[in-house]
C-alpha cells in the first residue's frame, strides 16, 4: 500500500506543472521573465499588465495559449487582486509562485511628496504586493509548497537622496518578506527577495514626478541642485550598468527553479558590492563617505542654505 501511494505521489509529481503568477509584465524585468517562462512548457504562465498597457506585448509576440495566460491587473486595485486570484484558482486551482515584479518610482526629495503620491508609491511596490501574497497563501498552504518571490532593489538597503518613497516601499518589502520567511518556514514555501541594483534599460523613463518636484526642476529652488546632478546621474549608472533586465529575469528564473532558494538573491554586481559595503563599514563612516561621492553634492542648497558655523 506505502508503495502505491509512493509510487502515485511520483506519477502526481511528474506531472505537477506548476503556475506562476508574474505582475508588471508590459517592460524591463517583468518582460524579459514573461519572455523567458514562454519558452518553459513545464510551467503554466500568467502575465499581467495594466489595461493601458495590454497592446505592448502583441510586439513581443506574446499571445494567450493553453498554458500561457495574459491578464489585466492594476496591483494598487484589491478589487483587481481578488478578481485575478478567483480566476486562476477557476482555472489552474492555484498560484504555486508568485513573482511581484511590478513597481514604480518616484523621483522627489522628502519635502516634494505629499500624502496621496506617497500612498501610490506604496500601494504599488508594497502594500498591493502584500495584499497579492495574502490570496495565494491559502492555496500554497493546503498544498504544503510554493514560492514568494518579490523584486526588491538595492534602494531596500540603501537609501538615496530624491528616491526616500521609493526606498521606503523597499524597506517595507524587505521588512515583511523577511518576517514571511520566518512564519513560511515550518509550512513549506520559501519566501525570497531579488535586490538588483542599476538595470541598463529604459526604466528610468518611467519614473515619476511628483507636481512639486517636476515644478522644483523647471523652476528652481532650494532643491533644484539636488535633482539637477541625481537624475542624470541615476541615468548614467543605469545606461553604464552591465545588468539587463533579461540578467535579472535569469536570477529569478533560477530562484523558481532552486528547491530552496536564499531569502535575499543580489541580481547585480552593484547589488553584491553595496551588500558587503552595508555589512562592513560602520554606518557613522559610510553615510558621510556616500554623501561625498555623490555628484554636486557640497554645492545643493547651498545658496538656500541657513546652516550655521
Ligand atoms: N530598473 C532598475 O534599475 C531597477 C533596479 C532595482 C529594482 N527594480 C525593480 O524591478 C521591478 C521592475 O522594474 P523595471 O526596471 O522592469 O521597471 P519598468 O520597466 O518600469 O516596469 C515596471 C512594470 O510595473 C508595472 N506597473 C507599474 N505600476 C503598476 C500598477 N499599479 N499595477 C500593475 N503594474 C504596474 C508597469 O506597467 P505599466 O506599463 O502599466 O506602467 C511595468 O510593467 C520594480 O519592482 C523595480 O522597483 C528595478
């Protein structure tokens, strides 16, 4: 009898096609994985994308299939969430591994932000990631396996002038992934992070502004200095960096692959530098050091600047 049972367990395995979820599918890292799962028949697919964005992937000549699904999902709306969830567990019974791709960043100093972009910004890279998790989890659980795989950035260590909302919705997933992993542990799913650092794509045309800080570059003002050396400086890192998003989209591939991958996966050489650099230079050194090497950076605010002595 064990060995029937073993021996259907097999037959059952074999056959185990898994399903990944992928959000923020229409450009960069998201793109490059959907590219890379077309070609994988072992895994039963779906892509999202944001309803405006749905006719950017006839170009890359991605269609729904059998095993290949292309969905609408806005990961800010629950409503969206819910939807797309009751959907594939209709279809396909359930997520076996999510990977929550999709973000956005703001480029603005802390002061340039206001309550409701601060709340976009962490609806799209953390709190609609969390809230995609929570749906999935049941259905990993009642099979004892799955995957939770969120992209993160190396702005979830370290922080950069003009990107604070951005690194705080990093953090925040760095944060509760890392709790996730503890509670996941005795029930079979791995939880892991993807930290890339500097992505040579066209991402960087898809940062956003707030009204205050694209008003601050037009016009001037105490911050203008600030923006005038960071954007074209994150610009150049990234257009320099030897990480594509298709290397990226390896790392994750490789990550749903493993049987139990590491909870934080650096997916560039950056990634692993700023890691060591993090652990090992004490913080009261390392602050004023980056500070010093960024571009402009004894010159912002200066003219603005009441600072005494
Ligand atoms: N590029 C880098 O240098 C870099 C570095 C570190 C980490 N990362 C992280 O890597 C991930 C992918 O970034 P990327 O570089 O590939 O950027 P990207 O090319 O701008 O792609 C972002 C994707 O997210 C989607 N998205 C944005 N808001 C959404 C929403 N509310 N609901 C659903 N989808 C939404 C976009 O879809 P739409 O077409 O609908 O806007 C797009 O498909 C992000 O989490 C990012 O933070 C990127």
């Amino acid at each position: 009898m064990r060995w029937f049972n073993l021996l259907k367990r097999r037959h059952r395995d074999q056959r185990y096609q898994p399903v990944v979820l992928v959000t923020g599918c229409s450009s960069g890292i998201g793109l490059a994985l959907a590219r890379l799962l077309w070609k994988l028949p072992q895994y039963r697919v779906v892509i999202t994308l944001r309803s405006h964005s749905l006719g950017k992937l006839s170009d890359a000549g991605l269609t729904n299939n059998e095993r290949f699904w292309i969905q609408q999902l806005d990961v800010t709306s629950a409503e969206d969430r819910r939807r797309l969830i009751n959907e594939i567990t209709q279809r396909w019974g359930k997520v076996d591994i999510l990977v929550n791709n999709a973000g956005i960043s703001y480029r603005a100093v802390v002061e340039h932000m206001d309550s409701a972009t601060e709340l976009l910004q962490l609806e799209t890279n953390y709190l609609g990631p969390m809230g995609l998790i929570r749906l999935v989890l049941p259905g990993m659980r009642l099979t004892g396996r799955g995957k939770i795989i969120n992209v993160s950035s190396v702005s979830g260590m370290l922080a950069m002038p003009t990107m604070a909302s951005y690194s705080a919705s990093k953090y925040a997933l760095e944060g509760a992934s890392e709790a996730l992993w503890y509670e996941m542990r005795p029930l079979g799913i791995n939880v892991s992070l993807i930290q890339p650092g500097f992505v040579r794509s066209n991402s960087f045309r898809n940062v956003v502004y707030s009204s205050q800080s694209a008003l601050s570059q037009a016009m001037g003002g105490p911050y203008s200095e600030y923006y005038r050396h960071m954007s074209p400086f994150i610009e150049k890192m990234m257009q320099r960096s030897r990480t594509t998003p298709e290397t990226v989209a390896h790392t994750i591939l490789r990550v749903i692959r493993t049987e139990n991958p590491p909870l934080r996966v650096p997916a560039s050489i950056d990634a692993s530098v700023f890691y060591y650099i993090r652990r090992w230079v004490p913080r009261r050194l390392l602050h004023p050091f980056l500070f010093w090497c960024l571009p402009g950076s004894r010159t912002w605010g200066l003219l603005y600047s009441q600072k005494r002595g």
